[in-house]
C-alpha cells in the first residue's frame, strides 16, 4: 500500500482531467475545480452556466445510444488556446437519477495524428503508412504487416512526402506529432501519463 501511495502524482486540482456531469434536462448538476479552466477554453463559461456546444452535442449522442451497449462515446476537438482535449461521455446514477458524466483531458499525440493527417488529405492507405512509419517500422516491415510489394510502400510514402511538403521520414514524423507537442515540449511543458504534453 505504501509504494502505491508514493507512485501517486500529485498535480494542481486546476491542472488535469476536467469532469462535468450533466442532469437528464442538461443542467450542470456538479463539475470537479479543473472544470471551469475547461470549459473556458472550449468556448463555455467557467461555472457552467453556458456549455460549448461540444458538450452538448456529445451527450445528445450518448442520450440516443442504446443504454446496454458497451461504449463510450468521444469526440477529439481543437480548443481555443490551440490545444486538443479529448471528451468522454458515461453514464452515472446520481441519487437515483441518470445523468451523464462528460470527462474532458488533453488528447494523446496518437489521439490528434488521424486529424492532422486527413488535414494532408491523405488516402485512408496512405494514413495506415504513416500511422506504421511514427511507430518506427521499416519500409520492409509495413510492406509485410500490410501485404503489399516495398514497392508499393515506397510508391505511398512518396505520395504522403509530397503531400504533406517533407523530404524524409523524420520531417513526416515531426509533420503529423511532433508540431503540435515539440513546441511546448521545449518550453518546459512535460508528457503526462497519455503521453500528451501537459502545462507545468
């Protein structure tokens, strides 16, 4: 118990996860201190009283959905301050009551690269290569996962460098995850535990 205890990070309660939970009419029935920093970067007011329209939309999805089903819906969105936050819709029993739970926390690099990489407007092809090429697999071995000729890998890749305006694979790497993270990674901003750059 003791080594779990000191394994524990301690962070500022406005510096991570935000969670608002909404009542079956949509009222704010409660939020955690990160919240308010949330909601104000996604466009909203800080006590809740005016949610984005993100929020919103995302427990109406979840609301259609049939409640047995085993999934939580998800949406990726770009805040006001440049930053991409993942939110996450559940279910929660408040005193009896349904109401959903809406968990607001920065987005992975590997959460943001499909954005970034249809941005480029690259084939759905051309995104499994560069999906394979950020993990650090050869030509050789994306040829074989994906079952198609070196060639043909080579033929892609030249397809993305041109697309998205690099020479190699480095600079592509950097295209689709490391602009978005490498900035603030410099300016002393650390990785958190999703791998996502968070403010210090």
């Amino acid at each position: 118990m003791g080594l779990l205890r000191q394994s524990c990070d301690l962070q500022a309660t406005t510096d991570g996860p935000g969670m608002v939970i909404l009542a079956e009419d949509g009222a704010v029935a409660g939020m955690n201190d990160a919240a308010g920093r949330w909601l104000e970067d996604l466009r909203g007011r800080a006590d809740g009283s005016d949610l984005p329209i993100e929020i919103s939309a995302l427990a109406t999805r979840f609301r259609h959905l049939d409640a047995s089903a085993p999934v939580m819906p998800r949406v990726r969105v770009r805040t006001r301050t440049g930053h991409w936050a993942m939110l996450h819709a559940s279910w929660m029993n408040l005193r009896g009551d349904k109401a959903i739970t809406v968990i607001f926390e920065e987005a992975a690099p590997a959460e943001v690269a499909p954005v970034i990489m249809s941005a480029y407007g690259l084939t759905g092809r051309e995104q499994t290569i560069c999906e394979l090429v950020c993990q650090g697999l050869t030509t050789r071995q994306i040829a074989n996962r994906l079952h198609l000729t070196a060639d043909t890998i080579q033929d892609h890749l030249k397809s993305v460098f041109d697309r998205t305006g690099v020479r190699s694979r480095g600079e592509l790497v950097a295209a689709i995850l490391q602009r978005e993270y490498l900035p603030r990674a410099i300016s002393g901003d650390l990785p958190g535990h999703s791998g996502a750059v968070v403010a210090r």
